[in-house]
C-alpha cells in the first residue's frame, strides 16, 4: 500500500474511534455499574412499556436506577413526559421484582400529561 492509500483509512480509524469513545461518554453510571438496558412497547401499545436491564448480579440497586431512567427516557420520548404508573416498578419489595436470568425486567404505563 502507499502512502496515499493509507491516509484515507487511518481517518475512518480514527473516526470510528472518536465515535465509539462519544457514546460511551454518553452513557450513566448507577452504583458504578453500566447497565445495558432497553425499554420497548408492549403489544404495540406505546404508552404500555417493559424495561429489561442487566446485570442485574451487579448490583440490584444499581439495575432499579438504571430501570427508572430508561423508562422515563422512554416516556419523555414518545410522550413528553416522565409521568409512569408502575405494573412492576423498581420500588417493589426485592422478592416481588421480575428477575430473569440476569435481567431486571419492569413494567409501566407512561402517562400524558
């Protein structure tokens, strides 16, 4: 390869790095834990929604944080506001959360305002 052919793919390189360390800074901490979490519509009802956050073996009240800021996040997206009525909330008694596997998995209704 010369040195001509080398410049351009460098830059992507670095580009893809860049990229990759911005969304990382983007990302919140709960009891010095990343969680991966998703929130998603349940029977194609928007303000329905179900969160599943893991791992949950890192810390359970980490994963119950990181739970309520991805449904408000979910709730404020698709409705402007962070209102939710909990089915299963992240303050429910720890023997009465939905843990599968090493998924904390909760469940709410978004409220418009």
């Amino acid at each position: 390869m010369t040195r001509t052919s080398i410049a351009p793919l460098a830059l992507i390189a670095v580009l893809l790095v860049s990229a990759c360390q911005e969304r990382r800074a983007d990302r919140v901490a709960f009891d010095g834990v990343f969680f991966r979490s998703n929130a998603s519509n349940i029977d194609r009802q928007r303000d329905d929604f179900e969160v599943a956050v893991s791992p949950v073996s890192a810390s359970l009240e980490g994963a119950r944080d990181a739970g309520r800021y991805e449904a408000v996040r979910y709730c404020i997206k698709n409705f402007g506001s962070s209102d939710i009525t909990w089915i299963a909330g992240p303050d429910a008694e720890d023997g009465t959360l939905t843990i599968a596997g090493d998924r904390l998995v909760l469940r709410g209704t978004c409220t418009p305002e």
